[in-house]
C-alpha cells in the first residue's frame, strides 16, 4: 500500500492540463464493443480504473494498440466471449464498477453479456436495477446467480421499447443506449441522464452510423440499426479533475490556470465555487484563478444559509461534494452540504475535525460547515484515503494544512486521477510517494 507525504502551507503556481474525463473514457472504451471495425480514441487518461478496463477488454479478445501517451486504437472483431464465464473474469471484473457497462454492447451483438458484482468506491448503494430493468424491457431474460454474485442477460434479438428509467443513472442510461443501437425497432428512453458523458457517448454511437436523437435531454429516441461502423473520437477534458483545481487553488491562495476546460461542458460547476467566493476568470478556454487571502461564502438574498446540494445534470455533480466541503473550512461564513446520492460519502469529515475543521455532520447526507476564513490554518495529520472523490479532498487539505501529513491507501486517489504527485510538484507542491 501506497502513500503521500505532503508538507503543506507552500502556494501554488503556475498552469495545470487536466486529463481526460475518467467516466467518460469508462463509457466510450466499453462502446468499442459494438462493432468489429477499428476505433480510434484519444486523450484517455492514464488511471488505474481506465487501465483495468482496457485489460479486461484485452482479455475477451479486442486488439488494442497504443498509437501515444493517451491515444489507443481498438478493434472488436474477433471476440471470445468464453471469458466472460471464466474464474479470470469474475476476479476482473468485481474489482472495477465500470465493468458493468460492457454488458449493454456484449447484449446488443452477440446475445449475451455477464458480469460479476462490479468493485468501485465504498459510498454507499449503487444499484444496478436501472441495468437491467432497461435490458429487460428491450426483449433480454435476465438471470442471478446468488452465491457467486454473477449477472447475466440473453437475449436471440432485442425489441426497441418505451420505457421510463426509475432513476436517472449515468451509467444506467449509457448501457441501454449501447444495447438500443443494434435492437430492431425504435427506443425510447425517459429519465434519461443527460450529463456530457452521455452526450460524448451519443455523439460518437451516431459517428458511427447510429440513429439517436434527443442528444443532451432527459428524452432520447433511438433507432435502432442492423451494424455500426468505425470512428475517431477524443474524450473531453474531466470536470472533476478541473473542479478539484479550483478548490486547491483556493485553500492554498494560490495562482493557478488550468488550460482547455471545454468551458461548453462544465455546466454550473464555475458558478458554484464562485458562490463559495472563489474568484475565476474565463480567458479562451481556460480558467484563470488570481491568489486569494480570503473568500467569502455568498448567503441567499433572504440572508439564509446557503446549500449545496447534488443533482442529475444540469444540477451539480456529486463527485465535486466532498471538495466543495473542504473548500468551505476555510472560506469566511457557513454552508450546508447536501450529499442526496449516496449516504457513506460524507463519512470521511471525521478526518477534516482531526484537522481542526469545524464540520457537523447532521446525518449521512448532511453536513454544516463553519468556515474559519484561513484565521485557523488545519493541522497535518495521517489519514487513511476511503474512496477517490474523498482521497482528493484530503489531499487539498493536507496542501493547506500546517506540518507534515500522510495520506495511506492512496490507490483510491490513482484510480481517478493520472499522476497527481508529479503534476502537483511541477506547480509547486510538496509531495512525495512513498511504496
């Protein structure tokens, strides 16, 4: 087990490229599987959960070659679908959530697709009804396997259908999109999410000779047709990655640019830190964040505390809560943080008050934090990182905090984000890996 050594208290400085989006890549790698013809992608991100991915992909057979640093291409046309009832295969796939998402391709071309209880981020339930309900309702036999935790679905051909998903999951909708294309007939999908990711996903499926309209709505309509072709496609920058910038910029009063954020798909991200008080500058395609001393937290115009809570896109991500919350400890006012999807991803802020955060936790949705205006720098300490989203914002903490600190378990933080150590050094931080 890995970990990080940060000495805290140092300003950072200077330009920072965020990486390819991590659940973007998830989605589109799986999307290969849908057609034997070659498919070109680039700027995915070097991260444990990506990486895994691509293996698994690997072992049922796809030929993969990698063209640069983030640029691979795929091709699908020779598929041993025997892996997939293999030992090999129930120990790959449980260990990344991702995983879940071949299954809606495997289902739409050949008729099958199985998968072990997928692994992920320990926050909480995830279901994977919306999954299955949708593969259900297009015509396939679903089927459980209970002392092995093992899914599978069949189908001899699949039926396009109405159907209204009970929740709007990402991942959810981008596996009944995938098993939609290649159905025979039309489907529609209700509740749809729409975050750029499924937007991404859309846009290359119809690259490639799909028929799906509704694109960037909760209401998509897709024909379905006999084949899909080949195609290019470049994944967008990752949100999360420039949202955590930005908070790092913040607790540690520092200068920073991140460079091409794709301004178009970050949605309510800027406006949200910016009600935290944080000042950020468009310039081109870039995030320009000026060194702040203090940053006040916007009350409601009735003089109200102010909320922050998640919510299916357009709403704010959930995967930003945690460093919206960090951030708060040291702004000048209060908030409540209302964490609505899952109930263990607060649980971490029991480290932040080892630090010295003042931080209620109301519940496990909610938490009220009382910001000290950087008045009461947070104190270093060792900690233990319980998933990615946390591991970041114990990261920035430790970046702010005054001493030496000690982040254990660190895979968590690898598995999202692309040689954060390294990056981090070059604009000014101190932070050593330790094996």
């Amino acid at each position: 087990m890995a970990t990080f050594k940060i000495e805290g208290g140092h300003k950072l400085h200077g330009n920072i490229t965020p990486q390819g989006a991590k659940n973007e890549a998830l989605q589109i790698i799986c999307a290969v599987l849908l057609t034997p013809k070659k498919v070109t992608i680039s700027n995915i991100p070097n991260i444990i959960d990506v990486n895994k991915l691509i293996f698994i992909l690997g072992e049922l057979g796809v030929k993969i070659k990698k063209l640069s640093e983030d640029t691979y291409t795929f091709q699908a046309d020779d598929i041993n679908l025997d892996y997939l009832e293999s030992e090999n295969f129930k120990r790959d796939g449980s260990s990344l959530r991702g995983s879940i998402m071949i299954v809606g391709p495997l289902l739409a071309r050949f008729g099958k697709g199985y998968i072990p209880q997928p692994g992920g981020d320990k926050i909480g339930r995830r279901r994977l009804d919306t999954h299955f309900q949708g593969f259900i309702k297009l015509g396939a036999k679903f089927r459980y396997n209970r002392e092995e935790s093992f899914y599978g679905v069949e189908a001899d051909q699949l039926y396009g259908a109405d159907m209204l998903l009970d929740e709007a999951s990402v991942t959810g909708t981008a596996n009944i999109i995938m098993a939609a294309v290649l159905a025979k007939g039309t489907t529609t999908v209700y509740n749809a999410a729409c975050e750029p990711y499924i937007q991404q996903l859309c846009k290359m499926l119809n690259s490639m000779g799909a028929n799906i309209s509704g694109v960037s709505s909760n209401l998509l309509t897709i024909k379905g047709i006999v084949s899909l072709g080949g195609c290019e496609h470049r994944i967008l920058p990752d949100m999360i990655e420039i949202g955590s910038w930005i908070g790092m910029a913040a607790m540690t009063k520092s200068e920073l640019t991140i460079k091409n954020v794709c301004w178009g798909s970050l949605g309510v991200i800027p406006r949200v830190f910016k009600k935290m008080g944080i000042n950020l500058e468009k310039r081109g395609d870039d995030i320009f964040i000026p060194a702040q001393e203090t940053y006040k937290i916007q009350n409601y115009i009735d003089g109200s505390l102010l909320t922050i809570s998640d919510a299916p896109w357009p709403g704010f991500t959930p995967d930003l809560l945690s460093i919206v919350l960090v951030v708060a400890t040291q702004a000048k006012g209060s908030v409540l943080i209302h964490q609505k999807m899952f109930e263990s991803r607060l649980f971490f802020v029991d480290k932040l008050i080892d630090m010295g955060a003042k931080v209620i936790l109301c519940d496990p949705h909610r938490a009220t934090v009382i910001g000290s205006n950087h008045e009461s720098a947070l104190k270093a300490t060792t900690m233990v990182s319980p998933d990615i989203r946390a591991g970041i914002s114990l990261l920035i903490a430790a970046l702010s905090a005054d001493g030496v600190s000690k982040i254990h378990n660190i895979e968590q933080i690898d598995r999202g984000y692309q040689n954060i150590d390294e990056r981090l050094r070059a604009i000014g931080a101190k932070i050593e890996r330790i094996e």
